[in-house]
C-alpha cells in the first residue's frame, strides 16, 4: 500500500514537471516575438530557396500578413491561455523550495522583460 502511494506521487510530480515544462515553452512560443521569428524564417528560406530581392520581399509580406492573422486569431483565446499559464505557474510554486521559488520567479521575470521589450 505504501509502494503504490509513493509511485502515485511521483506520478504526480512527473506529470506536473512535465506539465509545467509544456507550459513554461508553449508560453515562450506564444509570447515569442513575432517580428523577430518572422525574420528569422525569411532568412532561413531566403538561403535554402536562393530567394531572389522580390521573392524575398513577397514572402516577407506574407509572413507579416501570416502574424497579424495569428494575432488576430488569439484574441479570444489569450485571456484562457494566460489563466492556463498563471494556474500552471501556480502549481509549480507549491512543488519547490525556496531557492527554487526564487529562480523560478526569476525566469518569469526575464522571460516577461524580454517580452515587453521586443513589442
């Protein structure tokens, strides 16, 4: 009886680690800058397709136009995804020390700065 109550909670550990993992990354992929993805994937196909100037441009402009869309597309859902992150976050704060609260706490805040300063 003791054994399975001890595998269930490292069950529950792993999944909330895991959990919290998916989530800390699915909140960096949304809150991602997009410009700088964008670029990034201009970039990317620029080399490997040898884009010339205009196909460069165009692609550009379908890439910007591809991120107002996005944008547009999780205004309803952001304020969900943002109680799913918070709740998330939340959780894992009850699983860690301290130390670990501190560090934790200080992702959150870099991660938040870097958001506020590519928008």
């Amino acid at each position: 009886m003791q054994r399975s109550k001890a595998l269930a909670f490292a069950a529950l550990i792993a999944v909330l680690v895991v959990g919290g993992a998916v989530g800390f990354t699915v909140d960096r992929l949304v809150h991602e800058p997009c410009s700088t993805t964008s670029r990034r994937n201009v970039d990317i196909l620029a080399d490997r397709l040898a884009l010339s100037p205009a196909q460069r441009a165009a692609v550009d402009s379908i890439l910007d136009k591809r991120h107002r869309d996005f944008d547009t597309a999780l205004v309803p859902v952001r304020p969900k995804l943002d109680s799913i992150r918070l709740a998330a976050r939340a959780e894992i704060f009850k699983l860690l020390d301290p130390t670990q609260h501190v560090r934790f706490q200080q992702m959150i805040d870099e991660s938040q700065s870097s958001q506020e300063n590519h928008r």
